[in-house]
C-alpha cells in the first residue's frame, strides 16, 4: 500500500504524502521487527515509553515515526517522516485496519465481554455456527483459531497489529464469523479500534485487573465501551442478573436481549437441576419453553448457555441446533473440566483466578458434593493483589478442605503471595504446600469416596511462570500423573 492512501487514515496531509511517496512495507510497534520502508508508532506504555526505541527503528529502516504529541518538537533525519499524535494508539489502530485491508468488514464479528465465562461462550459459539455449516474463527484466551490453524495466545485480545493480520487471514481462508473474546486492556488500549461488532455478548463484571484499572468504575467504563459503540443495527446480549449488566441495557444503541434467571429476562432459565456430571433446565423465551441437557455443570454454565440461547434467537438461526451442540459437547479445555470418571471421587480442573469465579464454581460444586469439597488454588504474582485475602476466605468458606499453593508467581516472592491469602481466611481448615504438584498430589492423596476436588486458577495453562524461568505444567496432566501413582499405590501387591 502508497503512504498516500495510507497516511489518510491519521488525517495526514495529502499532498505532503505525495510529495514523499513510497511503497509502505509494514507498520510496526516494535523496534525490533522494523524493515525498511516501514512506519513505526511509538506507543506510550504503562512501563515503558516507546519513544526511547526510536533510534533503533531508524536503524532497522523505518520511513515513518509517529508518536504521541510532545511539549518539544521532533527533530531528525529529513528524509524521515514524523508526525506527532494526540492518541498513538487509535493512530497504530487505524493503521493497521487500513494497512490489512479492513478484514473486520468482511466478517461478521461477534464480541464476547465479562470477568467469566468468556472463554466458555465463544466456544459455545463457535459449536453452534460449524453445527449451522457456517465457517468460524476465534479470538480468545486459549488461542486464536480458525480453519486448521491455531496459534498460542499471547493475549486474551492479541494488539492491533496483530489482531487484524489475524483477521485477514481469517477472510482469506473463506470465514464468516470471528467470535473474539474482548478484554477490558483490548478495550482501554484501542485495539479493537475500527472494528464494527456486528453484535456483543455480555456475561458479568467482578472484581479483577484492579491493579491496572485502579477502580471497579474504571473497570466497567472500560467494558462497557463495546457495548456503547455498538451501532443501531446491532444487537447486544446482556445477563440482567448482573447489576452492571442492567446498567449497560441504558448505554447502547444497539438492540437488547436480556438473559437470566433470577430476574426479568427475555430468555430466562428456570426449573434447574444440577448434577455432577450432567445439569437440566428449561428455557424460557418469548412465551415459549424447551428443555435442555448438558454435561457442563454449574449454575454459571446455564448463564454461558442462555447467553449463546439467545444470540441465536436474536439473529433469527435455528435454535433447534442448541439440542445437537449441548448433546456433543463435552468441556471447554481448563473450565470445570473432568480429569477422570473412574475414581470412586470427582477431581476438576477450573480457570477460576478471580474470587467471584472462584466463589461462582465452588458453590455449584457445593451443592453437588456428597462427601467433602477439597480445592487447591493459589494467587498470580504481580497481578491485583486486593484479590488474594477476597480468594482466600471465599474458598475457606465454602471449601471443607483448602490447599493454598503458587499459582504463576512472575517476579514476586511465592510466599509473599501466599502471605497475602491468609489475610482473608479466619478458620483453620486450610494448609500451604507451596510446591503445586505437592500440593495437588496432596489433594487426590486425601480424597475419599465422594468427595469433590476443585485445582483451580491455571485452566488450560500448560505452564507456571517465575521470575527467572517458565517451566512446562498443566494441571490435568499434573492431576492424571498423582490419580495414577495413587492408584497404582492402592493396588494389591502380589507375594
């Protein structure tokens, strides 16, 4: 693409870019990967100043560097374009929109927004819109997928960058459909900029990222961004049994329906059973009622059910396909997933990082437990540490028995960490094993016929992250490994 069509996106003067015309090999954020030709927009982070690799970037070839408006001006190589900017980050992402070709306009994208129960939504999406013969992508915590490719995610949102290469790709392998989870960062950073969400999906809002948000407000102000741009021709699905999911019913445009099940809802489930091993309930909708079967357990997986419900009656698809997807499906990799069906007790393993998640899953395993409630959990390192002391008296309370180990430490002191949970627990029914294996070993060593483990925090997570080094751990492998060792301890030996 010419910098002269280009630069018309940032609102560059069109014949000083035709004065100065080149063929744009790539825009760029990172110094490092700069090739000639190429724009570099140096974004202000929250730890660092992109500004301070601008030298690096003219090194590499870049032709163009932007950044954000200074109280002193830029002064450089002539033959270099520079231009300062009020918001470098809309710049970087209209930018790239442009730079791909606007894939985003192709597709029909589908924002899913939340504390939890995002990851659980787009998968359900996505079962639902390959059941209906439609092609699908997703964007997510877990990885960015479509087709036959997957990729490792970085981000529950990837950047700018490379969110709309991601897209284009996704238009050049024929995909209708792009479910993207949306994370308030993606939202506050402008990475979603010049994306037209076709329809958004809201599942509720706790308490989490305090430590970059600094205010539950400020938290929601970010979230709620998706659902105020929406246009009118747009739809949105919001949980009304969320009081930040009532607010946001008064701040968009967009169409509404509402899900529930406590409060008025358009789509609203009622008459429930849950079990450990399958859950029942009927839905109700528009004067209408349909019984539904699912192995995903929990109250909190009926809400990512009606929310999927009701996306499809608000597009006008065939709800009969939900019967065919809730029948097929087993789990979403990390979120309440069964570890085995041959114990004479159940072990789960759950994403759960934030105390509502954690409160959430324990008190629907609460009420399927028949023996006692074990769970193993432990705190991000530099993450919102208002949490920890909240996670550790949620799982004391509901808990019979509670293992607090590490979860992903990064840089902070493990038990430090650790240190912070206890602030919130004022029972005695809990123990620290600060190794997480030992601590899960720990867990299925004790556990009884049925009982009820919860490992929660890591979900589909094949790694925990220290100061100094990653190592390779996943806790259903983790968990397989310690019901087998166990298992073959309790075996008879021969004389």
């Amino acid at each position: 693409m010419k910098w002269s069509e280009l630069s018309q996106v940032i609102n560059y003067p069109l014949e000083k870019a035709r004065d100065n015309d080149f063929q744009v090999s790539g825009v760029f954020c990172n110094s490092k990967e700069v090739i000639p030709n190429g724009i570099f927009v140096a974004v202000q982070g929250n730890k660092e100043d992109g500004a301070k690799y601008i030298e690096e970037a003219l090194r590499y070839g870049a032709k163009v560097i932007l950044t954000r408006k200074r109280s002193t001006p830029l002064l450089g190589d002539k033959s270099v374009i520079w231009i300062e900017t009020e918001d470098e980050r809309v710049a970087l992402a209209r930018l790239a929109c442009a730079f791909y070709g606007y894939p985003a306009n192709k597709l029909e994208v589908i924002g899913v927004t939340g504390t939890n129960g995002k990851t659980t939504v787009t998968y359900l999406m996505e079962a639902v819109l390959k059941a209906i013969g439609q092609k699908c992508g997703v964007i997510g915590t877990v990885n960015y997928r479509f087709g036959q490719i997957s990729l490792t995610s970085t981000n529950t949102t990837p950047g700018p960058l490379q969110l709309q290469e991601i897209l284009a790709k996704m238009v050049d392998s024929s995909v209708k459909y792009c479910v993207m989870e949306v994370s308030s960062h993606a939202l506050a950073q402008k990475r979603v900029e010049g994306i037209d969400f076709k329809s958004a999906i809201f599942t509720n809002l706790s308490h989490e990222h305090l430590d970059y948000h600094k205010s539950i407000e400020e938290y929601f102000n970010a979230k709620a961004q998706l659902f105020v741009n929406l246009s009118t021709e747009a739809f949105a699905i919001i949980n009304n049994d969320d009081s930040f999911g009532q607010r946001l019913t008064r701040m968009t445009k967009a169409k509404i329906i509402r899900y529930g099940i406590d409060n008025d809802a358009e789509v609203r489930a009622s008459d429930i059973q849950l079990g450990v091993k399958k859950t029942e309930f009927t839905v109700e909708f528009f004067g209408q009622k349909k019984r539904f079967f699912t192995c995903l357990i929990g109250k909190h997986n009926i809400y990512n059910i009606l929310a999927v419900y009701s996306w499809l009656i608000a597009k006008g698809l065939s709800i009969k396909v939900m019967d065919e997807v809730l029948t097929n499906f087993q789990f979403v990799p990390g979120r309440l997933q069964p570890v085995s069906d041959k114990e004479p007790f159940a072990v789960f393993v759950d994403y759960a990082h934030t105390d509502a998640a954690l409160e959430a899953v324990l008190n629907s395993l609460r009420k399927l437990t028949k023996g006692r409630l074990i769970v193993v959990f432990g705190c991000g390192g530099d993450r919102d540490k208002t949490k920890r002391p909240k996670m550790g008296r949620v799982a004391t309370e509901i808990a019979d028995k509670v293992i607090i180990t590490t979860d992903n430490p990064r840089s902070e002191d493990p038990q430090e960490i650790i240190n912070d949970i206890l602030k919130g627990i004022t029972s005695n029914n809990f123990s620290v094993i600060i190794d997480r294996q030992q601590a899960i070993a720990k867990a299925i060593e004790i556990a009884q016929e049925k009982d009820v483990i919860l490992i929660a925090g890591k979900g589909h997570e094949n790694y925990q992250i220290y100061k100094d080094k990653i190592i390779p751990f996943n806790d259903c492998e983790v968990a397989k490994r310690c019901l087998l060792s166990r298992n073959c301890l309790l075996q008879p030996q021969g004389n």
